[in-house]
C-alpha cells in the first residue's frame, strides 16, 4: 500500500471515498504477493494493480459493489479449465482478495499505515473493521488484546499474513500487513555452529549476516542460507551497521581477538540479546576481560554466555537450537522451563513493543 501512498494522500485531501483491494492469500503460482493492493475511488478512477491484469476487471466490478454497499466482500479467483482466459488467474494459482471502504473516519489509519516507522495494518475479515498499530499504539477500531498481540508479534518479524485469533468473544480472522523489515540476526564467526545457527535464524524470520575476518572462512558457500556474508573485523562491522532493538548478536568466534571487541561494541548497543560461544572457563577469562576493557556490571548481566540454553546437544544443530531457544525466551519474556512444569498460558499475550524505524 505504502507505493499508492501519494495518490492516497491526494484522495484524502479532496475527502474522497474509496475502496481498498488486498491480496489476503496466494495459493500455487501468483503473479503478486499477499498485500498487493489496487485501489478505487468513488469516480472509477484505478491505481495499483493485484494480478497483473489477470483479476482486475472482476476485482474492479467488486470494488464498485463495496462503494455503493459499504460492506466488505472477500473473494476467491482461481485457475479456470473450461477458459483459461476467462476471470481467474492464467498461471494456476489461487488469490484471495479482501475488498473494503475507506471513508473520512479511516483516513487516520491509512495515513498510519503510509508513515516512514514500522506499522502494522489490522483488517478484520469478517466486521471489515480497520485500524493500524503503530509506535504511538492502535489507530481505528478496537482491537482485542489478543489480535493486539498477534499483530505486534508479525510486526516485530516483518510477517504478512492472514490469522485466525482466539479472542474473548469468539475466533476472529483477520490479515495484518507489516510495513517493517525483517530483524537482524548478526553472526560472529563463520564455523559449523554458524552455519547450523543460519538456517534456525532464517526459520525464525530473522536476517541473517555472517561477519567473518578472515578471507578463507567468509566463504558463503559454507553458509548458503545466510542472506549476507560480510569479510570485515566484527567490531568494525557492528560500529558501522545498522541495529535496534529487535537485533540479536552472536559471538561464534571462541578468539579473544575477536570476541572482546566485538562484545565490548555489542553490548552497549540497543539491541534486544548478545551471546558468546565459549566453555565456563572461557567465559570467566572474557568477563575478566571485558571489565578490563571498561565494560560495568550492569553491562556484563546483558552477555548471555556461555550462549544457549542447557538442553544437552551435542551438534551444531543441536547447539543452534540450545542458542535459538534462548533468543526467544529472552525476548519473549519465556521462563525457559518445561510446559508441564508451568501454568502460565501456553500463547500470553504479550506486551506490546515496536521495533525502531
């Protein structure tokens, strides 16, 4: 949506009506992703496409209803056999497309949704009630704390999708759109831990950089599924980069060269978790260190390590599954304990917390 943002801002400034079309699910092969939008003012006038030109004369037809009626429709094409050109997608995919009206009383939340911070856009598929969490908090319609929380947790990852929430009153379903990008997950070291850690990383939505010093191991053949494999010294990197508060470090290195740096830039950034690879003798002789180096207290309470939490792997894997588990129970706000030996709500709701822009 945010690519119609100027036309949308000139319809709001004439107090135009208009319709809003969102691709809500892809099934197969589609020409556009889940929250590609077209849009239709109260004139017939037409920006943004869904389909390529596959869909659009019908989604057209559908937004015109949606003017007049005022009530949202939500709308299945697919392939057809009997005409492969007839209304439907030629490559044999399936769209969902969810259309809806935006008047005076919505402008406030597309306007949300079309700001520079990270958003996320809440519509409910069945009132076809709209509203937008932002850093500021909800915009529009009231939220259940439960929708509220599903749609931080999707905005924190960057995640599109449709949702089905268990709610106070009943089961709602509804399609958030987040406008943020993906968080960082940034690796220290290139050995067989990180390339295991890569793939849980990716699994989890992060971004994954691998930052490697020395030339024969910042090889991204040995780590195909980091996004980005970086040869520079690690402090040097993570002094230049971009972070906030959703980042999570690890220090795979097991180097003092590399680790106290790179930790003493770490850990007095804003980032959401830092954990260092080491045995518990290591990990006396690097705080030792790093107190050496300036770092206080307080400062060494945010290290996690040595990293991961005690679940007795053994492989790389099994490591990076110790380490990724950790992540989440810190930035969750998870006990780390078995289920079985909790009562506290298996999915709680969770406090809302934006990422930075």
């Amino acid at each position: 949506m945010r690519e119609l943002g100027a036309q949308l801002r000139r319809w709001h400034a004439a107090n135009t009506t208009y319709a809003v079309a969102t691709v809500v699910g892809v099934t197969g092969s589609a020409p556009r992703p889940a929250g590609a939008t077209m849009v239709v003012d109260e004139f017939g006038n037409v920006r943004g496409s869904l389909s390529g030109g596959c869909v659009e004369g019908a989604v057209y037809e559908l937004c015109q209803e949606v003017l007049a009626s005022g009530v949202p429709v939500r709308r299945s094409f697919g392939f057809s056999d009997s005409d492969a050109f007839a209304v439907g997608l030629t490559c044999g995919g399936e769209l969902e497309v969810f259309v809806h009206r935006v008047t005076a009383a919505e402008y406030p939340v597309i306007e949300a949704a079309l700001g520079p911070g990270p958003v996320a856009l809440v519509r409910d598929l069945d009132s076809g009630a709209l509203a937008a969490l932002a850093s500021g908090g909800v915009v529009g319609a009231a939220l259940d704390a439960a929708v509220v929380s599903r749609a931080a947790v999707m905005l924190d990852t960057g995640a599109t999708g449709l949702r089905v929430v268990g709610c106070a009153d009943r089961e709602r379903t509804v399609f958030v759109e987040s406008f943020a990008a993906p968080p960082r997950m940034i690796i220290c070291g290139a050995t067989d831990f990180t390339t295991a850690l890569c793939r849980v990383g990716r699994l989890l939505g992060y971004r994954v950089t691998v930052c490697e010093a020395r030339p024969a191991f910042a090889d991204h053949a040995r780590m195909p599924e980091a996004d980005e494999v970086v040869r520079q010294w690690p402090d040097q990197y993570l002094r230049a980069t971009e972070v906030d508060s959703r980042t999570v470090v690890c220090v795979l290195t097991h180097d003092p060269k590399f680790d106290i740096p790179v930790l003493a830039e770490a850990l007095r950034l804003p980032v959401a978790y830092v954990g260092a690879m080491g045995s518990r003798r290591s990990d006396r002789e690097r705080r030792r260190r790093l107190r050496a180096a300036g770092l206080t207290d307080r400062e060494l309470l945010l290290l996690h390590s040595p990293i991961g939490l005690e679940l007795g792997g053994q492989t790389p894997e099994e490591t990076a599954v110790s380490i990724a588990a950790e992540i989440v129970a810190t930035r969750r706000g998870g006990s780390a304990r078995p289920l079985f030996a909790t009562d506290r709500p298996i999915h709680p709701v969770l406090p809302v917390t934006e990422p930075s822009a």
